[in-house]
C-alpha cells in the first residue's frame, strides 16, 4: 500500500474531500468536457448492470456516443475539440468560496453552496460572486468544480 501511495500520475485523482462520487463527480475530476464522451464513460462504468439493457447494447451505445463526437470533430473541421480558455484561478476565489462553475454564456462565478444547473446556468441557494467572464461554453454541465482542501 505504501508503494502505491508515493506513485502518483495524471490518472491518480485525490478524492480525501468526498464521503462518496458518482460518475458526474468521476466526469469532473477527470475534466471530461464532451457530452457524447461523458455519456460513454456512463455506459462502460456500468455496461450490463443498470437493468435496463444488457451488457452488448451498453456497449453498442457507447460506441455510437464516441461516434457522435468523432463526426462532430470531423464537422468542425479542426480534428480537435476546441476547448474554452482556461477558468479563474482558485488563489483569487474569496474566502467563501467552495465551488466554481462557468454558464453557458460563458461566465464564470464563485459558489459558497454546491450549484445545480438549471436551464442553461447554474444556480445555488447562498452566496455567489462574478468570478470571470469566458467565451461560449456548450459543454457547461461539465465545469462545476470543488475546492477539495481549505486554502492555507
């Protein structure tokens, strides 16, 4: 166990902050942006074990998702997925602030409470704060993030 401990790579992902994750939480950590490939990683996390299909259709499905993003690559012409500007940095979040994500539109605010989306933004019971404005961000669903560790 030691030895696994001091092995650290991009793969390893600190999750000490969490009680428990879910393939959203999984999504966020790894910075999956593509909803086509987020809803892949969904069907092979758990191909064959959500009783509605069986394991084949999972995978079937999977593939036709990846496909989609393929032929959305290939559409925009660039071969890669342009991916927004970087977000603000979590050395300027407030005090408050536990959690960051960025609107459809493309802006980006401070979360004292976890935000939920809603419509095409995301919205939070407590207190919130401007935090930067982005460009455009049709995979926004995906940019919710959480301070793990308390700032020093």
């Amino acid at each position: 166990m030691e030895k696994f401990a001091m092995k650290r790579s991009r793969y390893h992902k600190d999750v000490s902050a969490y009680d428990m994750i879910d393939v959203y939480d999984v999504l966020r950590l790894y910075e999956v942006e593509s909803h086509p490939v987020g809803h892949a990683i969904k069907k092979l996390l758990m191909a064959g074990r959500r009783g509605a299909k069986d394991y084949r259709q999972d995978l079937q499905e999977a593939v036709q998702s990846i496909q989609r993003e393929i032929d959305t690559l290939d559409e925009d012409g660039a071969g890669k997925r342009a991916v927004d500007g970087p977000g603000p940095d979590w050395d300027d979040a407030p005090d408050w602030a536990r959690y960051l994500a960025q609107d459809a539109n493309g802006t980006w605010w401070w979360y004292a409470e976890k935000p939920y989306p809603l419509k095409k933004q995301w919205s939070a019971s407590g207190r919130l704060d401007f935090a930067k404005e982005g460009d455009i961000n049709h995979n926004w669903q995906f940019s919710l993030q959480q301070l793990l560790k308390d700032k020093k």
